[in-house]
C-alpha cells in the first residue's frame, strides 16, 4: 500500500508542477490557491484513472494503470473545466495532453528502466 500511495502522491505532484508552469507561462499568479484551482480538474482525472485501472495494483506499470491515469486526467480534466468554463481550447488540449504524457508516464518509465538494472 506504501508503494501505491507514493506512486499516487508522484502523479499529484506531477499534475501540480503542470499546474504551477502553466500558470508561470501564462504570467498569471502562483499562489497556493491559484494553482490549486487550476490543478484540481487533472487530479480528479487522475484519481478517476486510478480507479478505473485499479492502479494500486500495479502502480508502476505504464499499461494499463499510466495510460488509464494519463487518458482520464485528460478527459475527465477537460469535462470539469468545460463544466466550470475554464479554457478548453484545442492548443490547450494538445499542450495539456503532451505534458501530461511526459510527466504522468515519464515518471513510471524511468522506474522501469531503473528496476531493469
């Protein structure tokens, strides 16, 4: 269980860190509260990805629980933003989709590499 709150806390952490350059980029402020507002449609995504992947299984694993993390994060981040008028624009898609990807399944792929040596 150790193991899979560490992996869950590093995706949270990731999904902040997108938050905060996001915000930083688009010159807009980094308070806690800011970024929170901003985070918190990605990390009800990431939760919901770890639901659906039954990620404390497996929690390192790039399939299925990293791709089930990273696609719900997306989807379901957007839905909620839509919801609440956030931005959804399609270059925020792509951007928000790419970055997600580097930092949600980068992290796991370096532990596999690591576990391999």
């Amino acid at each position: 269980m150790r193991v899979a709150a560490t992996a869950l806390a590093t995706d949270v952490a990731c999904l902040l860190v997108f938050a905060t350059v996001g915000r930083r980029s688009h010159a807009e402020g980094l308070t806690l509260t800011g970024i929170a507002g901003t985070a918190w449609p990605f990390v009800v995504g990431a939760a919901v990805g770890w639901v659906l992947s039954l990620g404390w299984r497996r929690p390192y694993a790039l399939v299925p629980t990293g791709v089930a993390v990273w696609v719900a994060t997306i989807v379901v981040g957007m839905l909620l933003r839509k919801l609440t008028n956030a931005g959804t624009a399609p270059s925020f898609i792509v951007v928000a989709s790419l970055s997600t990807a580097v930092l949600l399944l980068g992290w796991r792929a370096g532990v596999v590499l690591l576990a391999r040596r």
